[in-house]
C-alpha cells in the first residue's frame, strides 16, 4: 500500500502541522489519493476516480517518458545553472520554437506565482514606471507583488484597499459584464475602459506600465471560462495598442492555459491572431507535468534592460537539468501523442455533449471555453441569470460520490470548470455528462424548475418549432435564425425580448 498513516490519522495530522488556511478539495469528505495514471486517480482502497480538475498532469499523471527523463537526470546530476548545461540551452531553443521569435529570452524559475512577480520585475525596469492595469478577477499567483494585483484573492480581504497603482479593468464579459451581446461593438468598449483608465492614470501622474490578462482565456481563458467574454482577437488587440501607447509592456500569464491546451493553438495568446506578441509571457503548471518548474519568456530589448539594472538575476533551482529534462519530455509526449489535436477533437466533443444538456435543463445557462479548458455557468434563472452557486455545489460532490472529480470556479463558484489531463477522452466525456444529466434531473426535480415549452416560430410561410433555449440564445448571440422577424406563439416576442434583456436586431 502508499499509505503510511490511515486516512482519519493524515486528517488529524494534516489539522495539527499544515497551516489552516491551506484548503483541501471537498472539505466536508476530503480524498486521499495515493497514485495517478494518466487521467484517472486512485484512492487508499484502489478506487478509480476520473480526473477533470488537473491541468497540471498535462500529458497525463505520472506519464512514464516524463517519469524516466527526470529519474535518469536526477541520477546523473542535479545543479544550479551556474555550471552549463545542454538541457537548459536545449529546452530554451524548444520552447522558443513555439513563441514568435520576437520571444527568445528566457528565464527559468519554480512556480507560476515567482514567474509573474518577475515578469512584474522586469516591466517595471523597462518602463521605468509601477502602475500596473489588471483584469476584474483575475488570479496571478500567492506572492505579495500579485496578490497586490489579483482582485481575485484582494476581494476576499474585507478591509482591502486596493494599491494606488493598480487599476482594474473590467472583464469583457458578454453574459454579465457592462457591455453584452446586445451592445453594437462590445470590443471597443472593453477597449476604451481600458484606454479611460489609462488616461485617469495619468491625470493622476501615473505611468502605465503593465496590463495583465490572465492569458486571453485564463482570466481571459479562466475568465472565459468563469465568465463569457469576447471572441478572442475581439478583446486583445486594442488594449494592447492602448498599452504601448501609454508606454506599457502586455504580459500574457498563460500559467493555467498554455502547452496546447486551447487546441487551435500551443498559447492561449495566439487566439488573438498571428499579429499579436504580447512583451512578456509566463507560464507554469503544466510546463513540468507536477513537477516544480515555470519560465518567463521575453524580448532581447526588455532582457537587455533589466541587465542594464545592474542586478544579477540568479534562482537556486530555476533552470536546473532535471527541471529542463522533465520540461523537454513534455514537449515531446505532447508532439508524440497529438495532444493538442486531442484537445481540439475532444475538447469540441465535450462542448457539444454540454450545449446538449444546455437545451434539456434550464440549470446550464451558458456553455463555453476552447479546447480541453470548458466552463458550464449554472443559473437558477436564465432570465435574471441568478448564479445557482449551491447547485454547483451539489453536483460537485455528487460527482465525487460517482468518482468523477470536478470543480466549481468563477466570480459566484457556479461555473462547472472542465480542465483535465489532455489525454481525456470521448468515453471520458461522455461519462461525465451523462452522470451530469442524471444529477440535473434530480435536482431541477427537487427545485420544481422545468425547461419552457417550445416556441412556435413562424416567418412567412415557414413554421418551426425551436426549443426556448435555443431562441434564446439566437437572441442573446444576435444569429441571423430568421430571415424576417418571427412571429412567436408561446411566448410574446416583446415579453422574451425583456426577459432577455436585450434590444435585438428584429426591432
Ligand atoms: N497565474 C495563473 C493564471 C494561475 O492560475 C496561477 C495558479 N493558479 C498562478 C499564476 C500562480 O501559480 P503558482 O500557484 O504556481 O504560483
């Protein structure tokens, strides 16, 4: 067995030694898990749960290549990269070789939060300037420079006052943010909130050096996930030419989202288009498959200035062989096994299981995500898109009372976040969500929540019956479903134009 202590003993143990404010998942009947294959999990009783939490184990848990690179470097040798190594040059020139070449310089360090503080660092010796522009809850990691700039965690404190350098800027959501599908150019508003806090920066004499997304998806892809924002090269561009013009740097933090995951692309940044090269990119967990390790990757003119600090840069472990061993067979399982292929086939499969269930149950209110990165917002109503956050709740740990592992994210916890290993299948998928559909219809049972009947459409001569959800959703997403206003039966075209609270293109 890989226990050392029953499991009642690790709990007490755990209480006693390991700070309180270190949470476990499923707090009220934690697990204990004591190994890992690919994406499955194994308890103390050899109990296999379905792994749909961790991104970290990229290639799959304990993937034997990953496992062998790092055994056999650890026997051979293990030192600070003081001494030359081919694995850091190696590893370097393989990870530079999915970046546009703009992105060359390369610095090695141990964990997604010790990444961005020194991309923090590193913009603020090239601008010359502090303030930093960051995204309504994002999250960049547990150090104090960015908790500082992550609303994510400084909401959480009640007496938080939000540093004078820091500005936030709303996220581009379409579901709940200011501007939504409804509005004629979403993007430019985003955009010009932006730009306003910029110019309010300056009024005030700040300088505006930095703006932080958490990687187009992660708090643009985690955002995307936890909340619905723009189509990707919609929500970047602009800001980003409102940064450099105020003489900032874009540093995209692709420290959940990166190595393939999006599916279309290897970085989440490149969903903005072949034009768009953020100044700094950082990123973590999956670079190491678990194993501690991340990277800041930068231009030679931003490098070149933060030498011209005068400060050596030098981290204990950043860089080491094993790190670059183990980060070198990532790159290669993920090129061996086609997963991000994996990513965009089952990725898109699970996205269509998902919608599926948004047709049948009134709960899922709103589907989206790229790739192996996919979100299911629940809503008690999808009128007043009520958060239906205890529901979340519910399904997750029944979930794990079915040995699926799931978790609940966003700014209300009420958005299902699907981030598995990329090696998950279309038998994993379908697994989940039927266990999901069974869950929903207990408790939309329970709730007495029913799907509205049909809506009985009609345009011209042609009649069609589309579900409720369905219209609503040509509503909200301004789809050209009818070539003339319909004429609705069901429900008054004026009564689900407010219900939907949009001014749509039929008026
Ligand atoms: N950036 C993002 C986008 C993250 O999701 C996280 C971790 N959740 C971090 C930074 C911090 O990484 P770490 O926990 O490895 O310090």
């Amino acid at each position: 067995t890989a226990e050392t202590f029953r499991k009642e003993k690790t709990i007490d143990l755990r209480k006693k030694h390991i700070g309180p404010s270190c949470k476990v998942f499923f707090s009220h009947d934690p697990i204990k898990i004591v190994r890992a294959k690919g994406q499955y999990m194994y308890d103390e009783n050899g109990e296999r749960y379905l792994d749909c939490i961790n991104n970290v184990a990229h290639v799959g848990h304990s993937h034997p290549m990953v496992v062998k690179a790092g055994a056999e470097q650890m026997e051979l040798l293990n030192t600070n990269s003081r001494f030359l190594h081919d694995n850091l040059v190696q590893y370097a020139q393989r990870l530079q070789a999915t970046l546009p070449e703009k992105l060359s310089v390369c610095y090695f360090v141990n964990s997604g939060s010790e990444a961005n503080d020194l991309a923090l660092r590193l913009a603020w010796e090239y601008t010359g300037h502090e303030d930093v522009i960051t995204l309504d809850n994002a999250y960049h990691g547990h150090v104090s420079s960015l908790i500082n700039i992550s609303p994510y965690k400084f909401h959480q404190l009640a007496n938080a006052e939000q540093s004078k350098s820091v500005h936030v800027a709303q996220s581009p959501d379409l579901y709940r943010g200011s501007y939504r599908q409804d509005h004629p150019d979403p993007a430019t508003a985003y955009a010009d909130d932006v730009n306003n806090l910029i110019q309010k920066a300056h009024e005030k004499g700040h300088k505006v050096q930095n703006i932080f997304f958490f990687n187009i998806l992660a708090e643009k892809l985690q955002q995307c996930v936890c909340v619905r924002v723009l189509p990707y090269h919609c929500t970047v561009p602009l800001p980003h030419r409102h940064v450099h013009q105020a003489g900032g740097l874009f540093i995209a933090d692709e420290v959940q989202v990166g190595f393939g995951r999006v599916g279309t692309h290897f970085w989440a940044f490149q969903l903005q288009g072949e034009d768009f090269v953020p100044d700094i990119v950082t990123m973590g967990k999956p670079i190491g498959n678990g194993h501690p390790m991340s990277c800041v990757v930068t231009t030679r003119e931003v490098a070149e200035a933060f030498k011209n600090s005068g400060m050596e840069y030098f981290n204990t472990f950043g860089g080491n062989p094993v790190s670059c061993a183990i980060g070198l067979a990532v790159l290669d399982v993920i090129e061996k096994e086609d997963l991000q292929g994996n990513a965009l086939r089952v990725g898109g499969y699970l996205t269509r299981l998902l919608e599926q269930q948004k047709e049948k149950h009134p709960l899922v209110g709103d589907i989206r995500g790229r790739g192996l990165f996919v979100g299911a917002e629940l809503v008690r109503d999808r009128v007043k898109l009520t958060p239906a956050t205890a529901e979340a709740q519910d399904i997750i740990y029944k979930l794990k009372e079915q040995h699926i592992l799931l978790s609940a994210d966003g700014p209300h916890r009420n958005v299902l976040k699907f981030k598995p290993p990329m090696c998950f299948s279309e038998e994993d998928a379908d697994m989940v969500v039927e266990k999901i559909d069974l869950i929903l219809t207990d408790i939309e049972k329970a709730l007495g929540l029913q799907m509205p009947s049909t809506v009985h459409t009609e345009n011209g001569s042609r009649k069609r019956n589309v579900s409720l959800a369905q219209f609503i959703q040509a509503l909200q997403w301004g789809k050209k479903v009818f070539s003339q206003p319909p004429i609705v039966q069901v429900l008054s075209l004026k009564k689900m134009r407010e219900a939907c609270n949009f001014h749509h293109r039929y008026t």
